[in-house]
C-alpha cells in the first residue's frame, strides 16, 4: 500500500514569514513554493521534506496539526544551538532510556528533538 515516507504539511499563518522562518533559521532547502499557497522543502541534514500551507481563515489547525520529531545526538547541544538562533525550546524530559524536548516555529507549530 505505502512505499515510503512523503512528508510533513505544517499549517502556517502568515506564508512568507513561516517559509523565511525555516529556511533561514533551520536551514531548510526551498524545492519549490507556490506563494501564497503552498512550499516544499527539504531539511537534509534530517532527511525530511517539510510542507507550508496556510490555514483557512487564521483556523485552529496551526499549533493543533503533526509533530515531526528530528533526531540528534545530544539533545542539549542541539537545544543550545536552536536557542541562539533565537527559537523557544522546551525542558527535555525522559521516558525510559528516550529523552526528548520540544520547540516552536515562527507560527507556534511544536517541532519535537529526540535524542537517539
């Protein structure tokens, strides 16, 4: 039925300042952008593609929408570097052996940083 992973849609309020938001302080190559409708990009470091589309009428689905979890090493350098580019991280919490922690694109979407 499935043959693989396509990606992940994140529902944005404001299309440009999202779309600037993840290819400046993520790092996010832009694979193609229909503004003000929809963007693709591709965040390889993490071998994702992530997509922007603005919600209805400022509608509930930003902040609401999936949470993509990315992987590191060391979650508190990784928590450290997302802090100086000037993004709001969350505490890192343990379940087991995973510790994990959020943190908050421009339109408030939970982005989530696992430790592996």
């Amino acid at each position: 039925m499935f043959n693989g992973f396509s990606h992940v849609m994140l529902w944005v309020n404001d299309f440009d300042r999202a779309l600037q938001w993840y290819m400046e302080t993520l790092g996010c190559e832009l694979l193609f952008s229909a503004s003000p409708h929809y963007a693709s990009l591709r965040l390889e470091q993490a071998g994702v593609n992530l997509a922007l589309h603005p919600t209805n009428a400022e509608g509930k689905d930003v902040g609401f929408g999936p949470m993509p979890y990315f992987k590191t090493a060391n979650i508190e350098e990784t928590l450290k570097a997302l802090e100086s580019r000037g993004i709001k991280v969350g505490k890192i919490q343990q379940e087991g052996p995973t510790k994990f922690a959020s943190f908050w694109d421009s339109e408030g979407n939970a982005l989530g940083v696992q430790q592996v």
